[in-house]
C-alpha cells in the first residue's frame, strides 16, 4: 500500500535534505565558509542558513570561528565519521603497510577506496617537508585527475564509465588535467594495459606520483595505493621505482581489502 507524505513530514524531510547539503559543502575546499559563501555555494537563502547552522551548532556538528566569522566541521562530525574508519576493521593493518612504504621511498603514500559510486581517501601517510603533500583522509576525487581518480575509475564497467563521462563536467584546474571524454577513455585503456597510473602535473604544478589498483575478493575495483611527490630531476627514474614497489605490495594490502 502506498504511503503519502504529510505536509509536516515533507517539511521535516526537506529541512534534514539542506543541513546535509550544508554538511557536505563544508566537507568540500576551502572547508571554512562565511554564512553568505555557503548560501552561494548551496543556493540555500542566508535565512533559512543561519537557522540550519544554528541546529548543527546545537549538536557541535558545526563550529563558528569567531574571529573569521566562517563556519567548519564541528568534533560531533568527526565522532561521527570515525565510525566508518571503526566499522572497517582493515585499517590498523592497511596503516602499518602505508607507514612501511613511505619509510621505504621517503615519500607521501596514500589510499582510497570506492564507496558506492564516490571515490574516498581513507588513510594518508606524509613525511616532513616544508609543503603538505598529500590530502586529509574523508576527500571526494573525480575521475578524470589524479591517481585516485583516475586508476579506480579505469577499473570499472564500461557501461558505468561511458555513462559518467556523458554526464560530468571537468574543470581544467591545471594544465595537464584530462577533461574531454575520448582522452579520457584513452587515458583508461592505457591504465588498464599497463596496470598502472600516473599523475603529471594534475594536482598541482610539479606535483607527480604514481597509483596501483586495488582488487576486492570478489575481483572488481575496490580501491587505489599511490605515492605523490615533488618534481626533482630524477622524477622519471623515481616514478618507474615507486611503481615497482606498489606493485609489489599490491597482493599483501589486497588481502586486508573486503
């Protein structure tokens, strides 16, 4: 039997819908946002903002910088969100895996996983240096840039591929950045050929690294290791070295995938 919506359930059904968009557009860069910069980027008016902040603020899953007057990610969120790190018993292990190749390359090592149909970084392992290399874990990457993005999104169906890349939009953020669809389905297949990504200059100008996919037991892409690095002159000699040795590693963190 069909069930039809009071008009105080669609109230209350549209007003949880906005406080996620709200969530997620503080989830997404520059990750602090003024009152009048999130009902830009939501296209939520500036009142019914100000009383959804207020509701998030009540439950510390937002928090207001007083000085900037910009509002971020509340410690309730992040309670919240460490469940999912929680539920994924794999993580300790992964961690430690991570740890041991950046301690190898001396170099930024990360992973990410698809969940549904988003691509997630999970875990981010990064060496002193003078610039921060690699992202906070809890990130969205596209599919058309990156080594993240572009590796797992190689790995899946075709069928879903071609229909994401009829229905997306890439901005060209940097130079190198692939955003037509034909370059990209050629950027996949050589992917797929050669069992391996590369990211040039995609980032973040002379910001290079390298991506192996990860496989699930049941054989279909579950997610990608890659290392990120500076642009030296020894980069191509370091990128074929660092590749080699997540190659390597790709059975052992494999094992640890569900």
């Amino acid at each position: 039997m069909r069930r039809y919506f009071t008009d105080m359930e669609k109230q209350s059904n549209s007003s949880i819908e906005k406080a996620l968009i709200v969530l997620e557009a503080l989830g997404s860069e520059p990750y602090e946002y003024t009152i009048q910069q999130l009902s830009t980027k939501t296209g939520i008016n500036v009142t019914t903002m100000y009383r959804i902040l207020y509701q998030l603020g009540a439950h510390d899953m937002v928090s207001l910088n007083e000085e900037t007057k910009k509002y971020k990610v509340g410690p309730n969120a992040y309670h919240v969100g460490s469940a999912y790190i929680y539920n994924h018993n794999y993580m300790g292990m992964l961690q430690d895996i991570l740890a041991e190749i950046s301690q190898i390359t001396q170099e930024s090592v990360g992973l990410a996983v698809l969940e549904g149909d988003k691509i997630i970084s999970i875990l981010e392992i990064d060496v002193p240096r003078p610039m921060k290399m690699n992202d906070v874990p809890g990130r969205f990457f596209q599919g058309n840039k990156g080594n993240y993005g572009k590796c797992i999104t190689a790995f899946r169906d075709p069928e879903f591929i071609n229909h994401y890349l009829d229905t997306h939009h890439f901005e060209k953020t940097y130079p190198a950045v692939l955003t037509e669809k034909e370059e990209l389905l050629e950027e996949y297949a050589k992917i797929r050929e050669q069992g391996y990504s590369t990211s040039i200059d995609e980032l973040g100008i002379d910001v290079v690294g390298t991506g192996v996919p990860l496989f699930g037991k049941n054989g279909k892409i579950k997610g990608c290791i890659a290392i990120a690095f500076f642009r030296t002159d020894d980069w191509k000699k370091r990128m074929l070295s660092h590749k080699d040795l997540l190659l390597s590693y790709q059975k052992r963190i494999e094992k640890y995938l569900p």
